[in-house]
C-alpha cells in the first residue's frame, strides 16, 4: 500500500472516487492516513501550508505562511521546514531570506533543487540539494528605490516588464533545463528563461480571449 503525505483528501475521494451517475462502482485508490505526520519541535509551529514538495530522498519539504521573524512578520511572512521520511523535522532552509514575504508554491527540478516562489516579494529562488541559494528571480520593492510608491494595480494592468514579476504563482522546466514561471496575478503571463538564468522570452496577457490568460 503506497503511503501519501495528506492534508485533505477526503471530501475529494468522496466525490472522484464514489459512485457515479449511473450507479457504476469506481475503484478507491489506496491510501494510509498518518496522523500528526510532522513532528515539530516543541517552540516551532505551521503557519498556513501554501506549497509541499518531495525530494528523491522522500524528504518533505513545507512552504508555510506564518514565521514571525524575519524581513516580514506575521502571516505575511514565510519560511521552508524540511522533515524525513518519517516526519521527522530535520531542518529549516532559508531562514530569514531576504525574500520571503508571502508564501505560495515549492517545486523540485530533476536534480533535486529546491525552488520557492514568493507572492509577496515577487520573486523566485532557487536552492541548491544543501539548502544554499543558487538563483534569484525578481526583487521586492524598498522605500529606496527611485520610485519607491508600491506596485500599482490599474485595471487593465501595466504592460509586463522583462525579468520583474508582480505575484508569480508557479515554476516549471522543459527537457532541456529552460525554466518557466507563471506570472501570476497580475501579469498574467509566462515568463522562459534558459537554464543559466538568462531571460528568452514571455507570451500571454490579461483576460480570457486568444493567447490570453487569467
């Protein structure tokens, strides 16, 4: 019986997985609840849980909004926990990076790098499998900047700029290590760079006719 790390499920299975229409039984996928899976030292707790990931060494890795330190507070802050195969926590990555801000999506690549994008701070980065920055997408906003007044948000949205994000969403890669980020909420875009860093190109707008997104 194969083990899935579960945060919710159930209402899902009751409808995917129960009867159908016509009364046609479909088959249950097989699963092990694991209470109280995570095993969190005792001055430590999750916030809200926006990414989970697995390594190939069936580490688990918890994206969680919530960390009260750092260069954001509160639920407004973010911070990656790592566990064992049994739940165990062995470790927190990035601790108090300059980057986190607003928690919402980890991925692995096929060796094993870590990739956290941030909502809040715009930006995505990538760990290497020891936990060290490798990459950086993006920059959040300073009071320091030339025009230092928060991202607008007219309706339509300003027109994408190469290499800045406004609330990515999501990362992925092709065969060939190109990396792909969804950019997000109000770019509504898909940003590609080449698998040194390096910008190619971007396609989709906002709304919901050809080549756009929402």
């Amino acid at each position: 019986m194969t083990r899935f790390f579960i945060i919710a499920l159930a209402s899902f299975a009751a409808v995917a997985y129960g009867d159908d229409a016509g009364g046609t039984q479909v088959p249950e996928i097989p699963y092990e609840s694991v209470p109280n899976f995570l095993k969190l030292p005792p001055d430590m707790y999750l916030g809200e849980a926006s990414g989970v990931a697995v390594n190939s060494k069936k580490h688990v890795f918890v994206f969680s909004r919530g960390n009260t330190t750092g260069p954001a507070y509160s639920a407004a802050a973010a911070q990656i926990l790592e566990f064992g195969p049994d739940g165990k926590f062995i470790r927190e990555i990035g601790h108090n990076l300059y980057a986190w801000s607003f928690a919402h999506a980890i991925r692995f690549d096929k060796d094993d790098n870590l990739w956290a994008v941030d909502k809040g701070s715009d930006m995505i980065i990538k760990f290497n499998p020891e936990g060290r920055v490798a990459m950086v997408f993006g920059r959040k906003k300073e009071a320091s900047d030339e025009n230092s007044e928060p991202w607008k948000h007219p309706r339509p949205p300003l027109p994408a700029i190469d290499g800045q994000f406004r609330q990515p969403t999501d990362v992925t890669w092709d065969p060939q290590g190109d990396i792909f980020i969804s950019d997000g909420y109000i770019n509504s875009r898909v940003a590609k760079f080449d698998k040194n860093g390096d910008w190619v190109k971007q396609w989709g707008t906002p709304g919901s006719g050809p080549g756009e997104l929402m």
